[in-house]
C-alpha cells in the first residue's frame, strides 16, 4: 500500500517505474538542472492518484509562472487529500494565482529606512531581485539588472533587491562596498524564502502592473530572458 501522510495524500506508490520517475525529477528540482516536467508527467501516468507528483508538477510550474497548468495541478493534488485541513486547503490553493500569496503581499525594513513591499508599486511593474552577500552568482545578476534599470525605470518598472536569511549590518555593510541603485531589503528571518520555497539564489521575479506574480525564476535570468518577461508584464 503507499504511505499516506495525514492528510490522506499518497506520499508513495506501488508502481516501481512512477517513483523512478517522480525521484528523476526531484534531483533535477533540486539541482537547478534541466527541468523536471516530464518525468512528473510520466510518474502520473504510470500511476495517476500518486498525489506527490501532482503537488512536485504543481510547484513546478508555479516556480515557471505558468499559472493556469499549476491550478489544474495543485486542484488534481487536493482532489486526493481528502483529509486536508481548511487552513493548509487555502494555502496549496494560493498556487492558483501561480505563486504563493506571500510573494505579493510581503512588507520588509530597508536599509534606507522604513519598509517597503510590492504594494506601493500597485499599477507599475516591480522586479525583484532575491539574492545574499555570500552568492557569487548574485553579483553576476546584480550587473545583468543595473545594465536594464536606465532603459526601463523610464517605462514605470522598479526595482528592489531583498537579501534573504542575514542580518541587517552583514547586508549594510556589503552594500556599502557594492552600492546598488535601488532599494535594498533585508529578511532575516528568511520569511519569503520558507513561505514561497525559494531554494537557490539569485532568484528574480517579476510583478505585472495587474499586481500578478508574470515571472520568477531561481538561476541567473540573463539580459534577453528578463527584457522579454518585462515587456510581457509591461503590457
């Protein structure tokens, strides 16, 4: 029989070919490697009420700003919970805007003072950049960013940069040797990456003038990727 967890969600199945699959995808999930679609796609197929694949496709394409095709996963995955709470029922729900509520909701103190969140660019298009001082691929994100903010802040885009998991005098005092032409937030607690599981960094997302989560991708999101996202969100 699967193990169930105690929602009533099939954790496991019986077909030994579906969790090859459904583990395929995972350590690609989790790698950053190529993307880890077809392999929950095939892991449903061979065995459809395997719940954990439905959720894994779920988070996938929420992490792909692809909100209509993670709706209709994260539904198939609470169509087999039946024990599933109001509470955690609204939260796996939260995936039908195509990212977690957190996202677009948050308000963080920055290093300018006061706090800042999505919610005061209501109308405009807001890009996000979440990165720390420990990332070395964030400083290469960080250049691929500045190189956009003078040609798009014009359009009525901004931008935020959030360090995620340090303290504020560790992110002070790199921004003090690297200056960024933006404002710079600071969660120590490290709320948004637990709440929306942001497992690597940089991670970019972009906030369309409808105040929808159009993009986000963990990696590095190069000059041509992000034009596009923020011409579509511009729109």
């Amino acid at each position: 029989m699967p193990v169930k967890d105690r929602f009533g969600m099939a954790l496991s199945t019986e077909s030994t070919a579906a969790a090859a699959e459904w583990q395929q995808g995972v350590d690609k999930l989790l790698s950053q490697n190529h993307g880890p679609e077809l392999q929950f796609i095939r892991a449903i197929e061979l065995d459809e009420g395997f719940a954990m694949a439905h959720c894994c496709l779920a988070f996938w394409y929420q992490q792909k700003a692809r909100p209509e095709d993670a709706k209709r996963a994260s539904k198939r995955a609470l169509a087999l919970a039946p024990g599933v709470s109001r509470r955690e029922r609204q939260q796996i729900e939260a995936v039908d805007n195509g990212s977690p509520a957190i996202l677009t909701d948050f308000r963080l103190p920055s290093l300018d003072g006061g706090e800042i969140g999505p919610a005061d660019f209501a109308g405009d298009v807001l890009l996000v950049d979440f990165w720390a001082t420990w990332c070395s691929p964030c400083k290469v994100q960080k250049r691929i960013i500045e190189g956009l903010r003078d040609e798009y802040e014009p359009m009525g885009v901004h931008f935020l940069a959030i360090s995620l998991g340090e303290e504020e005098e560790t992110v002070r005092t790199y921004v003090e040797k690297n200056p960024f032409p933006y404002p710079v937030l600071y969660d120590k607690l490290d709320t948004i990456a637990t709440g929306a599981e942001i497992y690597a960094l940089p991670t970019v997302m972009i906030v369309d003038r409808q105040g929808s989560v159009s993009y986000l991708e963990a990696g590095l999101s190069d000059g041509p990727k992000l034009r596009q996202a923020l011409d579509s969100a511009a729109l």
